[in-house]
C-alpha cells in the first residue's frame, strides 16, 4: 500500500496530475460551447435507458401471465411489450442519428477553429513540427476531441444513471440478486487501476506512430520525383515496410494486453451469468419469485454489467481524450501572431494606396532561436516605382530578411517601417496585419490544383479575365497560356504539374501581379528563367503605371544593371552597391 501511494505520488510530483488538469479544462472550453447538444443527446440516452426499464417490468408480467402466476391481459401486456421494444428501436435510431449529425457538426467546427489558430501561430515556432505531424494532430486529434466532447460527458450521466436505476429495480424486488450481479465489480476495478498507466503508454506510443507514418507518407509523395530520379525507389519500399513492421509491432502489443483483458473480463462475466441463473433458479425452486421476475433479474443483471463495463471503458476514453487535447495544445498554445493594429493599417493603406508604399529597414538584428546569428546591423530602403535587388551568397540571409519583412518573424533589435510615398512622415511598423500591403513570390512551386484563372483568382476573387491576361502578360506568361487548348481555364496540376518551371514561376509572378499590392517581393523567383524573359519581366514591372515597390533576391547578377539598388548581403550587414561593384558582380559571374 505505501509503495502503491509513492507511486502515485510519484507521478503527482512530476506533474503528471497539473497536466492531467489542464488538459482537461482545455477540452472543457470546447464542451461548453455544445451544452445545448449534449444536453439533447443525454436526454436520448437518459430515456432510452427508461424504456428499456420498462419492457423489463413488462416482460416479467408477461411472462408471469404465461406461466400461470398471475392472471391478467396477454393481448394487452404483450402489445404493451412490443410497444416498448418499438419505442427502444426508435429512441435508439434517432439518437445514433443525433450523435452522428452533432459529432460531424461539432468535428467540423473544432477543426475549422483549430485550423484557424495554427495559421496565425508564430511561424518559426510552427516550423519545429513536421507538416505530416501537423495534419495527424489537426485531423486525428481533433476528431478524438470531437468525438469526446460530444460522448463523455453525457455517456457518463447515461451510464451512471443505468446502472443506478437497474441497480434499484433488483435491490426493490429481491436485494440477493444484486449481490451476485456485483461479484465482478471488485476485479473490473483492479484492473481498471492496473491498466491506466499502461493506456496512457499505449496512447502515446500510438499517437507517436501515427505522426511518423503521415510524415513519411506526406513526403515519399511529395518527393516522387526525386524518389525516382535518385534510384531511391528500392531504400524507400523498405523504410515504408521498416514502419510498416514496427506499426505491426506496437498493434499487436496493445491487442495481446486487450486480449488478456477481455479474457479475464470474459470470465468473470460468465461466472456473474451463471452464478445469477443459479441463484435465480434456486429462488425461483423454493417459491421465493415468479419464473417472470427471474427473467426480470437476469435482464437487469446483464444491464447491470454492461453498465459497469461501459463506465470503466470511460477511463482509456478520457486518457485517450486527454492525450490528443495535450498533443493539440501544444500546437494552438504556441505564441500567436498579433493583428490588433489592423484598423490603424487599413487606413494607411487606404491613406497611400495611389502613391505608393515604401519599405525602410534600419540596424536590423537577428538571430534563429536555434542560436545562429543572421544580422547584426542590416539597413536597406526601397520606394515605389524602384527595384531593389538584394544579393549575396546562398545560407547569408536574403530569404530570412524577406521573411523578417513580412513579419514571418519578428525584429529582434531595429526596425522595420513602411512608409508612404507622398509624405514620408505618414508610417506605420511592419507587423503580421501589414501583410496586406505585399504580394509575394517565394522560391519553389507555388501554384494549387486547379485552373490558371482559379489560381489568378485566388488573390482577386472578382478579378475579370481581361484584367488575369493583363498580368499573364507583364508576367511573360500569356505567350504560352494563349496556345493553350482552353487558355487561362486550363488545369493546372498538383504542384505545378503540366507546366515547365520557369512557366510556373511566370505564372506565379502574374498571380502577385494581379493583386496590386503596392509592394511585391520576389524570392528567386525568377531563377527557372532565361536572362533576356527575365529582364523583359522586370522592364514590365518598372514601366508599369501602378506605383509598385519591387525586392527582389538573385543568385543571377545579369539582372542588376536595370534595378535601381543593389545591396549585398554579406558579414551579417546589407551593403549598397555602386555601379562598379555591380559591373565587377556581373563580369564575375
């Protein structure tokens, strides 16, 4: 016993019981949001459980009127039988109906809104996650919480007050059934206790799995280009069946524990059934009850345990609950991005819409959580109608500052300003609502499944298809949309399939351009192409009306001559250029 009491707490001291809590008042701030629905889904339950009740007492009379120990109406009592079974079906249809709509509906809701919090979580925070990681807690995980909130609670009151009502009905008509009907109680408590800590193993283990398997699948998918073109098509089939042994492993561990506890379980249940036929038929022998009211004990006893067992299943149900509302908090409690400036941004913007939105970056300090320092003392300044190139060698920082300037990241030391192009005092501090002021361009494939025009529209819902080629074509795209069998409304596949990649980065760079954002940023964007279609884009972009702040980052100096900066990115710092290091850059290259 002493040792039992130090070891839970044991596990109060480590804070497994705080966490316990928690995780509990998480989920808690969910279920309040659908008392109405749990209320309606309980009552279902609750009068279920009545009727049930009902059609026991009905079957005892009826069968007593059978077998000669009471007189009484057999037509009567056995339509009021079959009443009571048919009121049970339908009670039990609609209220599997119920559960199903209200679960969807609320797993619907729950996703959505968690959905919501992980797109405005701290970007760099998010990114210590694997994206598989991230779909199994946002798709499992909340479907357990779903599932749960709906179910625990009031399965908990139904459970409860089945058993307390049966548990009544055999200690009102014969208080010696009850006893035999409680004999497995004692052994489904103890192993109750014994197999907690090992759930909550098991729960863990398996959520753990799951995550592994989706991050494999998420990127053996993702990468079946690369799979392929690096032979590694062998070595991947045997890291999939590597998983495939251990997921093996794990389950039949958990089914092995589950056999041997139903076994267990299974035999005790059968010793409580015989043990009340006994019992019944010996008190029915000696003339203590009517052959009806054992039929009534041995209904109520199977109700009896059933009863039991559900409510010691919700034990593995609340740590299965708990453990997927731990694994979600700690995607959704990460430091969230702040957007309470948005009304003073809006009305900036509305404010230098028609001159132009510039960007200054003055003694920029950075530095990854991870420790490694990126800036130190970073200052550079683009004003509309320009080009400003940032340059420099690959791992010195151009993503990370374009990063830092759509606030992905927050300024450690300096800052970041966007300023007006008709009166520089008019400004306000780059921040995640400002992001409204930018259109942007990063490196890689960026465009969804769909058609062109979807994708186009996607960042201008009402966007008429003259203004989509308008961009097509200061993007150097419309040459090849135009041949195109259905133009602008042609599919594009997963990723970009169908279309080359310097297409695809055209098409990409027409997307940001259709939005008329006053500042557009450019990450490599414009690698996949040849120099003479890259410069005829920029050429597009700078003799364009609409007064548009341009960044750009580039390996290729070939493009520098025509931008109106150039700053490199070197010792941590952005240095400007004059024009005979960028002659110096581009003769180099």
């Amino acid at each position: 016993m002493r040792e039992r009491l130090a070891f839970y707490w044991g596990r109060i001291k480590a804070g497994r019981l705080k966490e316990f809590i928690a995780q509990t008042k998480w989920i808690y701030s969910y279920a309040r949001h659908y008392w109405l629905q749990m209320v309606f889904y309980t009552a279902l339950g609750l009068t279920g459980t009545v009727v049930s009740l009902l059609s026991s007492l009905v079957s005892r009379d009826l069968v007593d009127i059978i077998t000669g120990h009471e007189t009484g109406a057999v037509v009567q009592t056995f339509c009021m039988m079959i009443g009571l079974n048919v009121g049970n079906t339908v009670v039990s249809l609609i209220s599997g109906y119920a559960s199903e709509w209200i679960s969807m509906k609320v797993d619907t809701e729950i996703k959505s809104e968690i959905f919501e919090k992980i797109l405005v979580t701290d970007w760099e925070s998010l990114t210590n996650y694997h994206t598989g990681d991230l779909l199994t807690r946002w798709n499992s995980d909340a479907s357990q919480i779903s599932s749960g909130v709906l179910s625990f609670i009031p399965n908990t009151i139904i459970y409860v007050f089945r058993f307390i009502s049966a548990f009544a009905m055999v200690v009102y008509y014969d208080w010696t059934f009850a006893v035999f009907a409680l004999l497995g109680l004692p052994v489904s408590v103890l192993l109750s206790r014994k197999l907690m800590r090992r759930m909550v193993n098991n729960n863990k283990r398996s959520a753990a799995m799951g995550a592994k398997m989706s991050c494999f699948n998420q990127e053996a998918f993702s990468n079946i280009q690369t799979i392929k073109a690096f032979g590694l098509i062998p070595m991947y089939v045997q890291y999939l069946k590597d998983l495939q042994k251990e997921y093996i492993e794990m389950k039949l561990d958990f089914k092995r524990m589950s056999v041997w506890t139903s076994l267990l379980l299974t035999t005790v249940g059968l010793i409580v059934s015989y043990s009340c036929y006994g019992w019944g038929i010996h008190r029915v022998w000696s003339g203590a009850i009517s052959y009806g009211t054992m039929t009534m004990f041995l209904s109520l006893s199977s109700t009896l345990s059933s009863s039991l067992s559900n409510i010691t299943s919700l034990v593995p149900s609340a740590i299965s609950l708990t453990t997927s509302a731990g694994r979600l908090m700690d995607i959704v409690e990460m430091p969230r991005e702040d957007y309470s400036d948005a009304p003073e941004v809006e009305e900036f913007l509305a404010r230098n819409r028609e001159n132009g939105i510039g960007l200054y970056a003055e003694h920029i300090r950075y530095a990854y959580r991870n420790g490694t320092q990126v800036f130190e003392d970073a200052t550079f300044c683009a004003r509309p109608h320009e080009i400003v190139a940032l340059v420099g060698p690959s791992g010195e920082g151009k993503t990370t500052m374009l990063r830092l300037v759509l606030a992905l990241m927050p300024v450690q030391e300096g800052s970041l300003t966007l300023v007006g192009g008709a009166a520089e005092q008019d400004s306000v501090s780059m921040s995640p609502a400002a992001r409204i002021f930018f259109s942007y361009v990063p490196q890689g494939n960026t465009m969804f499944s769909g058609t062109i025009a979807g994708n186009m529209r996607n960042v201008k819902e009402d966007a008429t298809d003259e203004e989509i080629i308008e961009a097509l074509k200061m993007a150097c795209a419309w040459d090849f949309v135009e041949r195109l069998p259905d133009g602008i409304n042609s599919e594009i596949k997963e990723r970009g399939g169908g279309f080359s990649e310097g297409q695809a980065q055209r098409l990409s760079i027409a997307r940001a351009l259709l939005r008329k954002s006053p500042i557009l940023l450019l990450d490599e964007a414009t690698s996949a192409l040849d120099v003479a279609t890259e410069r005829r884009l920029l050429r597009n972009i700078m003799s364009d009306e609409y007064p548009r702040t341009c960044i750009l980052t580039t390996h290729r100096p070939t493009v520098l001559t025509i931008c109106d900066r150039v700053y490199a990115i070197r010792d941590r710092r952005c240095e400007i250029q004059d024009e005979a290091e960028v002659e110096r850059m581009i003769k180099d290259f």
